[in-house]
C-alpha cells in the first residue's frame, strides 16, 4: 500500500488512474481466476481488500458471494470507490495500522497494493497481515517481479520490484507459509508474479 507521498501522487491522478484501470474487464483474466480461486479456498469469514484503489476488486469479489471490505490510503480512490460501488465498504487506511482486531480477518488480497512501500517498511506492512488474519486464514500478494529488489520508475511514483524468493522469505519470517509462486510475462507489461500463503497457527 502507498505511503503518504504516493498516496498524494495517486490522489493527483485518481480520476485518469480510474479511468483507465478502474473497471474489472481491465484486468487479465489469468488474475480474475487466480483471485476467484483464492477466494474460494479461505476459510468463511471476511476478507479485507488492503490497497483496494478504486475499488473494482473489491466489488468484483462482493458480487461472488465474498464478505469484503476494502481500505486504501488515497482519499480521491476511497471517495470514489463508495460512490461507484455504494454496497460495498470502503474506508481510508494505510497496510502497516488496519485498524481491526486481531485474527479477525479470514484473509488479505494485496493486489500491487505493496509495490510502492520502501522495502525497510515491508516488514511491518507483513507483521499486520499476520496479527489481523486468523490461523489458517490467507493471504494473497501481487507484485511486479524481479531478478533483484530494486527501484523502477512507475507512472506514477517510485515502486520496487522483488523477487519471489526474497519476497517468500518475508512473508515466512512474518508468520505466513507460502504455497503457490505464480509467474507471468505479458507483452507490454512489466513481470508479474503473486504469491498464495496462509497463516501459520
């Protein structure tokens, strides 16, 4: 999830991001069976959209059936999320303070909600995942992929790419067991992988 200076610099550009990625038939199909399939296999209970941005995930996994709620630290996407998707919770919040209690959440998606966190704050953005997300509750992370953890130039502020191992052992230190590596090259876009894991008990 963005800090502060990304959240400002999404809020600049809410209304062109939303136009251009805000709808769910923006996405590539491989993610919408990869997220449904997740969603499926976790445990009954809420799921909490951490970084939702305007919020079409969200939706997408209210309409099958999920009990979700999405929270993001723009403003601009959380005003407008509530006015496109009025049956869905939304609320202003940042990955590292959730604001919920513990072990209360049967999972996370973390939809390249994480790319713009400077990688000495991951830790903690990890360390919250595993306090809110009960035992065998999981956790679903999308991020741009690297052979190296290193800054790149995104559209709209810096973010970082990761590698999978990297990423994997971080969310083992932080409590989670990783099951699932899924990678993928799409022409014109830069190397996406995700990563499923569950919450140790």
């Amino acid at each position: 999830m963005a800090d502060g200076s990304a959240s400002e610099a999404y809020g600049r550009r809410a209304d062109e991001y939303i136009a251009l990625l805000g709808d769910i038939d923006a996405t590539a199909s491989p993610d919408r069976e990869l997220i449904a399939g997740w969603a499926r296999d976790q445990p009954e209970g809420p799921i909490l959209d951490v970084g939702c941005g305007p919020g079409h995930w969200t939706n997408w996994l209210h309409e099958q059936g999920l009990d979700v709620a999405g929270v993001d630290p723009t403003p601009e996407f959380v005003d407008a999320a509530r006015k496109r998707f009025p049956e869905v919770s939304f609320r202003d919040g940042f990955a590292e303070q959730l604001d919920v209690a513990d072990s209360s959440l049967a999972g996370i998606l973390a939809w390249y909600s994480l790319i713009h966190v400077r990688p000495d704050r991951i830790s903690a953005a990890l360390a919250e995942f595993a306090r809110v997300v009960e035992p065998g509750g999981g956790l679903l992370v999308g991020f741009v992929r690297g052979p190296e953890l290193e800054p790149f130039d995104h559209a709209v502020t810096t973010a970082y790419s990761w590698p999978v191992d990297q990423l994997s052992r971080m969310l083992g230190s932080a409590g989670f067991a990783v099951s699932v590596h899924d990678t993928r090259d799409d022409p014109g876009a830069r190397p996406h992988g995700a990563i499923v894991a569950s919450r140790v008990g």
